[in-house]
C-alpha cells in the first residue's frame, strides 16, 4: 500500500469444511510478507464472513473452500460485502474450484482464483499488486 500501511487480510472457510491446513499455510505466507492476517477458524456462514470483514477494517477478503458449495455460498458472501458498502474490497478464493466455475465466479468480483500447490509467493504478488 502507498501510504506504508499493512495490508489487511481476512482468510475464511465458508461452509462446513472440516480441512483448513491449507487457509493455515496461505495466512502464514501473508503474515510472513508483511500483512496483517486475521483467521477466522472453519465453518463460518457467509453473515459472519461479511461482518468480520466490515468489524476488521479489511482490505482483502481470501475465501478457503473444498466442500464443492462455492457456488452457493461466494455469490452470498459478495451480495453481503456490497450491502455493507464493502465493495472495494478485493476477495480471492482457495480451494478445490472447477475450471469451468472460474468465469462465473470472477463475474461475481472473485479477482483471483487459486488451486491447490499454487505457490504462496503467487499469491503475495498478486495482493501487493492489486490492493488500492
């Protein structure tokens, strides 16, 4: 970010997935670059994913999914960040995501979607290069 300040990053796990080794190991790659990172913990509802968003003062939102519910749960968790003026937040997604889900999903605002064995440092560069 331009003015020094860390950026600010939420990782969540939408939905019941029981796994959260690999939000775990993308929060630590984030932290050790320098962000702030706050980890929600597993089974989170989209409502309480949005209001950590809004609570925390995020500049990023990083949605960790493997359950197959992504287009079901990512579509309400982008209409909850809008109807709390949180439109400006740039949100990625993590996880087992389709390929053919990729487009409807990056329609809906997703702005990066990444699978399992994507190196963190990609994941690094794309947020130091697209948080405003």
């Amino acid at each position: 970010m331009p003015d020094g300040k860390k950026i600010r990053v939420l990782i969540a796990k939408p939905g019941l997935d029981g796994h959260d080794r690999g939000a775990k190991v993308v929060a630590r790659a984030l932290r050790d670059a320098g962000m702030e990172v706050i980890y929600t913990g597993l089974r989170q509802t989209p409502e309480m994913i949005a209001e950590a968003a809004l609570q925390e003062d995020v500049d990023v939102v990083g949605l960790s999914i493997l359950s197959g519910a992504h287009m079901t749960l990512f579509p309400r968790i982008m209409k909850l960040l809008k109807d709390k003026g949180l439109e400006g937040i740039l949100v990625f997604a993590g996880g087992i995501i389709p390929d053919e889900d990729v487009p409807a999903l990056k329609e809906m605002g997703i702005r990066a979607i990444y699978g399992p064995g994507t190196p963190t440092g990609d994941i690094v560069n794309f947020l130091r290069q697209n948080v405003q």
